[in-house]
C-alpha cells in the first residue's frame, strides 16, 4: 500500500504563509509528477499546483503569484509554499502522485487541513 505523508497544514491569518510537506515513497517518487489539490466544502476537488519530474509547474490562475510548488528528489518530498493566504484558500489540501508509463498509478495522500481567517 501506497502512502502519501502530508503535514504543515494549520490555522493562519489573512495573509499569512503556511507550507504544505508531503513524502512519497523513494520507489515512486523520482518518476511521478506530483500535485496539490484542495477541496473545500460543498466545491470539488481543484488541481492547485503540479510539478512534473523535470521540474515543469503549473498552477490555478487563483494561486498565481502566491503559491509556488517545489520538489526535493533527494528527500521524496514535494513542498507547497503557501504565501498572501486569503479566506478563500481554506480547503483540505490533497497530495498526489501520477505516473503514466508501462506502469501506470495515481496515489493520493489522507488530506491536511488548511484554515485562513480573515
């Protein structure tokens, strides 16, 4: 069994930083693109920010500028640096993990809550 480790998650005021941690196994993560994902009450689950294994990034328009996704092969952590915070951002954030090849997989990790006040 697959697990995706997530944590930084947290309570922060309207324009705070959080940064969001997750690990992948070492088996798996070199070759995955990875992802941030969110989904908050009541919406559905929205890709936030991905990285590819060479190092390619995308993000959701509404993040631009604010969030940045990074990955540390040596360590099988993909990082979400989380800056200008808004009530808008709070959601569980979700990490995955996809690989399509001659194997094929698509792991999510359990979710970490993020919670900005205004």
């Amino acid at each position: 069994q697959v697990q995706l480790v997530e944590s930084g998650g947290g309570l922060v005021q309207a324009g705070g930083s959080l940064r969001l941690s997750c690990v992948a196994p070492g088996s798996i993560f070199s070759v995955s693109s990875m992802g941030w994902y969110r989904q908050a009450p009541g919406k559905q689950r929205e890709l936030v920010a991905a990285i590819t294994s060479g190092g390619s990034t995308n993000y959701v328009d509404s993040v631009k500028g604010r969030f940045t996704i990074s990955r540390d092969n040596a360590k099988n952590t993909v990082y979400l640096q989380m800056n200008s915070l808004k009530p808008e951002d709070t959601a569980v954030y979700y990490c995955n993990a996809i690989f399509s090849g001659f194997l094929k997989w698509n792991y999510w990790g359990q979710g970490t809550q993020v919670t900005v006040s205004s």
